[in-house]
C-alpha cells in the first residue's frame, strides 16, 4: 500500500517490469583485443591488425559511456591504451624488419646464398654476412 508522495513499487525493477540492462560488449572486446594484441604484438595480424581494431571499439565504448549510454569506461579506455601500445611496438618491430631486410648487407647475403654451389659455400656466405653486420 502506496502513502501519499511516495511510489507503489520504491525500488528500479519491483513493479513488474523489469529494468532493461544496459552493456558495454564494445569494452570489454577492446579489452580483449588489446590484451590478445599485447601478447602477439610481434606478428603483424596480432600487433597491427588486432590492436587497429582494439582501438577503434575502446574509443566508441569510451564515447558511449561518457555520454551515459554504457557503462565500462575505464575498461574501454584500458582496452584503447593497451591496443595503441601493441600498435607501437608491432609498428617498430616492422619497421626494424623492413630496414634489415632491405639493408645492402642482407642483399650481398641473400645475392650470395643463391650462388653458392654446396654447404660450404653457404656456410662462407654467413660468416662473411655476420663480420659485415658486426663491423657495422
């Protein structure tokens, strides 16, 4: 029994309908993404391509709670930070890899391989490779 001023059912939920559950699946895929991201950031897929769209999801989940439509925030923005990291160090390791690979030492090593005749010479090619790096 209702008294006046106050309502029949006091509490969210107690009148027979029950109140619609709000959630931020955006934010805890950002979380998880950055988390997988950080742990593959040395392949291209796991650092570059899941850590691109850790970040785009923690950004709009981020978005969406701050303007009260989710809850989450802080795990939107833990997920987002931590795919832009994975991003960084996949980026450098790319980076450290494309400038090796295109290097003038790793050309006369690959040039030299591909002549060589048996093991040995293969074998030659590799020291002469590792003294050109090491004098470098």
């Amino acid at each position: 029994m209702a008294h006046y001023g106050q309502p029949a059912y006091p509490y969210p939920g107690h009148d027979g309908n029950p109140q619609p559950r709000t959630s931020n699946g955006l934010a805890i895929a950002a979380l998880v993404l950055g988390i997988a991201a950080c742990v593959f950031f040395w392949t291209v897929f796991g650092g570059i391509v899941l850590g691109l769209v850790g970040l785009v999801l923690g950004i709009i989940g981020a978005r969406r709670a701050r303007a009260g439509r989710a809850p989450h925030r802080g795990m939107a923005i833990v997920g987002a930070v931590l795919s832009a990291l994975a991003v960084v160090a996949s980026s450098v390791i790319v980076a450290i890899g494309v400038s090796f690979l295109t290097s003038d030492s790793f050309k006369d090593y690959n040039d030299c391989v591909q002549h060589a005749d048996n093991q040995s010479e293969r074998d030659q090619c590799s020291e002469d490779f590792e003294r050109d790096v090491n004098d470098k």
